[in-house]
C-alpha cells in the first residue's frame, strides 16, 4: 500500500470521535489496524464513513459519502513509514490525530501549537507530535501545497497536504523537495472513486419536552443558510423558536435540542432582538456572547454581522454593545494581562482539553515509572480500579479529577485535597497512598506545563474567577459588568468555568443569562452528576432508568417551585442540571392539599440559642396549622453546631426529634410519623425524602456558603457551588411549605437575596 488519504469530513469525523483518540479503544485500535494495512474496514472505528481500496498497488481514500469536499490529507506510506507495521498501535493513533487536528487548524487558518511549526515560504510544516515532556526528536514532515506547478495549471494548488516524512531526521528540513509518487498515484486512483454514491443517514430527533423558560426545538425539516438578514429569518422562525426569541428575558432561559435545531440561530437572534428593542427604547445595554472555541467565535461573528448587528458589535455608542467572546479571552481579559497565544495549552478551549488529556496520559505514564514507591500502600479499591480500568477512561477522569477538585476544589493544596471527600462516580480514593499517586500525577501533569510556558484553561479561569470575588469588582460590577449575557454550547463547559457566568451580570441578584444546550449529548461536568444533577436528586437510585420522570416527584406548591427555581437560576447549576418543574408544579395538588400552602419566609432571630429553639417553636406552630404529623415536618440544619445542638436537645431535654444522619432512610421517618417527632436532618442526608414542610436553620452569610474555619480547604468556587446545591435539595423536599431561619447579625445567605428581590422569599422577623 502506497498511501492512505482522508478527505475532510472524514478528518472532522475521525477527530471528533472520543473512541478513536487511543487504541486502548476497540475503535481506536480499528482504526490503527486500518493504517497499518491490517483491515479494509474503516465503518466499525467511524460507521459514518467509507474506504476506496483503489488498487493492490494503489492505496487507500478514506471519505465520508455524499460529502461534496475533494480537500484531502495524504500520507505517503513508503516515504514517511509513519505507519509502520512494527510500531505501536498507540503511538500509530497518536501520530494520525496530531497530524488530523494540524491539518484542520491549517485549513481554517487557526493559531497552531508551539510542537506545530510553519515555514511559509517554504510551503512546509513540521509536527512534534509527542507532549513536550517527552523532549522526543521525532517529528513528522508535511508538504503543503505538494506539486504546486502541476496542479496549478489546473487550478487546483492548496487543496492538498502531504505527509512524506516520520522519524528523529528532518532531512534537508523545510528546504527538502519530498517525492510525489504516491501522492500522483493518489490523485489518479481519485478519478475512479465517486465520493457522492451515498449519503449518510441522519437520526431522527429526539423527544421534544416542553418547559417554562426552558425551549425545546424539533428538527426543521428545510435547510436555509444560516447567513441572512434578521427579518428574513424572522419570518422563518417556528412558533417555539419564535417564542424564544420574542419572549421576556427577565430571568434565565435554557434553549435546548438535538444537533441542526437552530438553537444557536435562535441565541444569536435574541440578542439581536434586545439590542433592536433597547435601540428602540433608546435604553443601555450591555451584552456578551461567550462561546467555548475560537472558531466558533468567528462563525458566531460572522453570524450576527451578516444578521446586521454590526453597529452592535462594533458600537461607537458604548450605550448599546454586544460582545463575542471565549471563556478563555474573557478570563484573560478580566485578569487584565495579555496572555500570548503560546502560553496557552491551546488557543480553542476544545483542543486545549483534547491537548489536556494528552499530557495527563504522559503524567499518568511518568507516575507509573515510580507506582512501586506507592502500589503496596493502596487501597483494594483503587488498586483494582487501576487495574481494570479502561486506560483512556482513567486518564479522562483523572483529568477530571486534577482540574475540578485538584485545582478547583483543593486549590492546587495537598492537604486540602486529603480532606475532600471522593465523588460516587469519581476515582475511588480510600487512602492517602492513593491520592497520593494522583497527585504525583498532577505533579508530572503541573511540570509539563511549566516547562512549556503554558496556563491551561482551569488555570485562566479559576484565575479570573478570583479576580471576581475581590472588592474591587464588587465596586466595579455595576459599571463594567454585562446586562445579559448569550452562552453558546454549554455542556461543553466544566463546572469550573461555569462558576465564573454569575459573576459578571451587573445586578447580583438578576440573572438575564439565555444559553444552548444539546440533550443528546452527556449534560454536566464528568463525575458530579450524581452528587448535584436535578435528575440526580429525584432519581430512585436503582441505575436503571434512561429517564427521570419529575411529573411523580415534584408535587411542591408554585411557591416552593419559584423559590427553588430562585436559588438554582443564582448558581452554576443552572447551566448544568437545571429541570425546571413550573410548567407541572400544579397538576400535583389538589385543592384540599393547597389550602395547607403558605409563601416561603425567611425569618431572623437574634443568636444561635434562639434560633435553635425557634425552630422547634416553627415546627410545632406548623404542625398544628396543617393539623398534619410531626413526622411529615423536617428540619434541616446547615452547620454542624447548629445540628449538634439540636442533637443535645434530644439527650438533655427530651425534645420530639428522630434523628435521621444517613441519606434517603426511609425507615427513620416513618417511625418519627409512628411516635410522633420531627424529623432532624443535614441536606447531605435527605435527599429522595419528601415532608408537608421544611425548616431550614442556619442559611444565612458565612454558612451558607461556608467561609473561615467552615471551608475544609475547598475553594471558594466550589463551596458556593454545593451550597446552591444542597439548598435546592433541602427546598424540594417540602409539598406545602418553606421556612429559611437565620441569625440577624449574619443577615441573609447571598444566594438568597435573587430569591427575596423576585418576591420569591419574603423576610419577616422573630426572637
């Protein structure tokens, strides 16, 4: 076999795929067996696409039927030996997606990595494709424009890359005049081969769920190009997209469906359409559109422009400007230092977290050299987690694991990150020897981007996101933050970047952020869904179900529904698992059961001491107005003193109380409903429980979320995130009602005051 060339589609296709990033993936090692003349089958690593086997002295053209594209990499195989029967199928997949993802960034003129190196005059380019830490020689020879003088007669130059070398010699380097043999073999077999003999198959849609403020959209069923006018496509728009775009934006709004549904269409389109409505009303406002890579920037420009927001995004009347960004351009600007395009891991977020898990697979391959220091001393969990685990998936959750609870959670410290407790879905890690070897593994993972000069996009962000908790920004946020704010993509962000949205809108307490998602696709940061998702919490906890029915969950009043939609809309959860039951929150009761309803209230005492005895005064006052049980009434305490107090009431003052300290035991509260005692909990433990109502103790400023001694060595992102957690959690337990008790000096939990200034809390005072 003489060559092996991609066209690209089948490059997008083959880069995209998770399965085909490694050969410790059956697809992965499919698609190695196929570049080193192993297999002819190319549709069990990528169903989507197909291989031309021109000739037994021609070569393979791997393409994507129906795609119209004659652009195409090709790799010369008796030149390069890139792919080499006797190298390994892991360094063969390695050399393949580098060589993939640099030709795509050359196509769309992209920034390239510092391993990535053009010599345009020369018209060739030259990749290290191993991670720096390696400080291997090997690299990989391209020819950008090959048989320029051939194919320009026929108007054809620069719709080709060459691959003709692979080793540790770069030859006469950039100067080389490479051989084009097999690359003219290629363009003959091309000839014979009809790239238009089928096209793909294109899944149907997915279900559509309709919710308040949260849009679902069908698949059209006619294609228009995305680059028209904004009243061209208004007259396009389906009713829900219209819905969508025309609707009140007093609070935030999810815009959700499967691929090709228009979602960043209609995103783009609301902007625009509060910018015209502010123009018309001769109103300010300021508005960004973030979105996770660069090119999707570009496009999203280009989108609007061609929409006529021009004036907008290049506004000359600060009064009125709207604004598209990355997450990655944003934190750099908010930290206010111009970072260069090199001290990034990568300049698109999405290739620095491909590139990200490169180079923890090389740290995890370091610590491995060393493992005989540790293996002795871990746990059986872990060490049977380490053994049979897929490489590919250890090495994504320990990417995971550095940047969300290493950097996020423990902020780069070791002993803050020996306190933090494991996640259900997370790498088991019983004993220190095993966070141990994590760490030794962040340690490698930290020192090849010291080496390299670079700041990966946990670094930036979490940067930034220090930079908007100061009081400087507190007193600059009013002028300088944004009115609304557009998101793009969002299940492509993790929870680290997604904690830095709330901080930038001008009004703490209203949130006008409009985002796209795509159900399809896995929702959330990895490892966490079972700790805070919405689904999470309603789930019956069998593993077993695809979909979580809220309608059977959610039988709390409208009030406890505003309330609890209140405190998510304030928090990073929002974007991530956020289900909005407004739309069926009625349905659940009946008029009888309304009658025991009653508006939240957040009620103020003087100190602890009263407030520990005020909500027991709360509790019997409730009962006897609900004339219901005490057992159908939980107080959820949410400081560890506050619940030892209330404990001690139990022993020293015989108080009414069953004392529940182990989430979802259904068996302690029916035997408070049986004796006839309140039920007395932490939100950590009362999850997939449900009462008439909910006392919640303690949520007030420096608990809720926790500051000073209380933090255990989490961030400040972090605690901020669990807490709109845990406080959602303890409010959806309740049918009827919610009282929030706190200490006056305190004053209020932060994440409430959204809640009080929208009506949906109402504070009164007591004590």
């Amino acid at each position: 076999m003489k060559y092996i060339a991609v066209q690209r589609e089948a490059v997008e296709e083959l880069i995209a795929n998770r399965l085909t990033q490694s050969a410790d993936y059956e697809p992965g090692r499919i698609l190695a067996d196929v570049l080193k003349g192993r297999s002819r089958d190319i549709s069990k690593a990528s169903p989507r696409l197909e291989i031309s086997d021109t000739s037994p002295r021609g070569g393979l053209i791997v393409y994507r039927p129906g795609a119209e594209s004659r652009t195409f990499i090709v790799f010369d195989l008796d030149e390069s030996t890139i792919f080499s029967p006797n190298r390994d199928d892991g360094d063969v997949v390695l050399y393949f997606q580098r060589t993939m993802r640099f030709a795509v960034k050359y196509w769309e003129q992209r920034v390239m990595n510092s391993g990535e190196n053009v010599y345009p005059q020369y018209q060739r380019a030259i990749i290290f494709p191993h991670p720096i830490s390696q400080k291997t020689n090997f690299r990989i020879s391209i020819d950008l424009n090959p048989d320029d003088q051939r194919l320009g007669k026929r108007g054809k130059t620069e719709r080709y890359i060459l691959v003709y070398r692979a080793g540790t010699s770069d030859g006469d380097g950039p100067k080389e005049k490479p051989s084009w043999t097999a690359f003219r073999k290629f363009l003959e077999d091309l000839r014979s081969v009809n790239l238009l003999a089928a096209r793909p198959k294109v899944a149907d849609s997915a279900e559509n769920i309709d919710a308040f403020q949260n849009v679902s959209l069908p698949v059209p069923q006619g294609r228009m190009d995305i680059h028209q006018g904004f009243d061209v496509w208004t007259g396009a728009l389906t009713d829900p997209q219209r819905r969508f775009v025309e609707g009140a934006f007093e609070s935030p709004i999810r815009i959700e469906g499967p691929a090709g549904t228009g979602k960043t269409l209609c995103l783009a389109m609301k902007s625009i359409f509060q910018m015209r409505k502010a123009e018309t009303e001769d109103a300010e406002l300021s508005a960004i559109f973030v979105t996770h890579s660069e090119a999707t920037r570009r496009s999203i420009e280009v989108v609007l422009e061609s929409m006529g927001a021009a004036r907008f995004l290049n506004s000359d009347t600060p009064r009125r400007a709207l604004k598209v960004e990355t997450l990655q351009g944003l934190s750099a600007g908010i930290l206010r230092q111009d970072l260069a395009a090199t001290e990034f891991v990568d300049p698109d977020a999405y290739d620095a977290k491909q590139m990200q898990i490169l180079y923890v697979d090389e740290a995890l391959s370091k610590a491995e050299a060393e493992i005989n220091s540790y293996e002795r001393f871990f746990s059986p969990a872990f060490s049977e987690f380490y053994r049979t685990s897929d490489r590919w998936e250890f090495v994504q959750m320990l990417q995971h694991e550095i940047a969300v609870v290493i950097k996020g959670r423990a902020s780069e410290d070791f002993e803050s990150y020996k306190r933090i407790p494991t996640i259900p879905q997370g790498i088991p890690l019983i004993r220190d020897a095993d966070r141990a070897f994590v760490w030794n593994v962040y340690k490698n993972y930290r020192e090849q981007l010291v080496d390299g000069g670079q700041f990966d996009t946990d670094d930036v962000v979490l940067s930034a996101l220090s930079q908007l908790t100061t009081p400087i920004w507190r007193r600059r946020r009013p002028r300088e933050g944004y009115d609304q704010i557009f998101i793009d993509e969002t299940h492509l962000f993790n929870m680290n970047e997604l904690s830095v949205f709330h901080h930038l809108t001008k009004d703490p307490v209203v949130n006008r952020i409009a985002f796209a998602v795509d159900r399809s696709q896995a929702i959330g940061d990895r490892g966490w869904v079972s700790d805070i998702d919405v689904t999470g919490i309603v789930h019956d906890g069998s593993g077993d179900d695809k979909k979580v029915n809220v309608r059977e969950v959610f039988r709390c009043s409208p009030d406890i529904v505003n309330l609890a939609f209140a405190v998510t809309s304030s928090g990073a959860s929002l974007f991530t698992n956020f289900e909005n039951p407004l739309a069926i929150s009625n349905s659940g009761l009946s008029f009888e059961e309304e009658r025991n309803c009653a508006p939240p209230v957040y009620i103020f005492y003087n100190d602890d001491k009263s407030l520990v005895y005020g909500c027991l005064a709360r509790a019997e006052a409730i009962a006897k107005e609900t004339k219901g049980s005490r057992g159908d009434i939980v107080i959820i305490a949410f400081d560890d003193e506050l619940f030892k107090s209330l404990c001690d009431l139990v022993i020293g003052e015989n108080k009414p109380l069953e004392i529940l300290k182990e989430r979802g035991d259904v068996e302690i509260v029916n035997r408070a409903r049986q004796s006839g005692r309140f039920v007395l909990t932490m939100p950590d433990y009362v999850g997939g429980l449900e009462f008439d109502a909910a006392i919640l103790v303690g949520v007030d400023k420096g608990r809720v979320p926790a500051s000073g001694e209380r933090t255990n060595g989490d961030s400040r992102s972090f605690l901020n995130y669990v807490a709109h957690n845990r406080l959602y959690v303890a409010i959806t337990r309740a049918r009827y009602r919610v009282e929030i008790l706190g200490v006056r000096s305190h004053g209020p939990s932060p994440i409430l005051l959204s809640a009080m200034a929208n009506g949906a809390l109402t504070e009164i005072s007591e004590g």
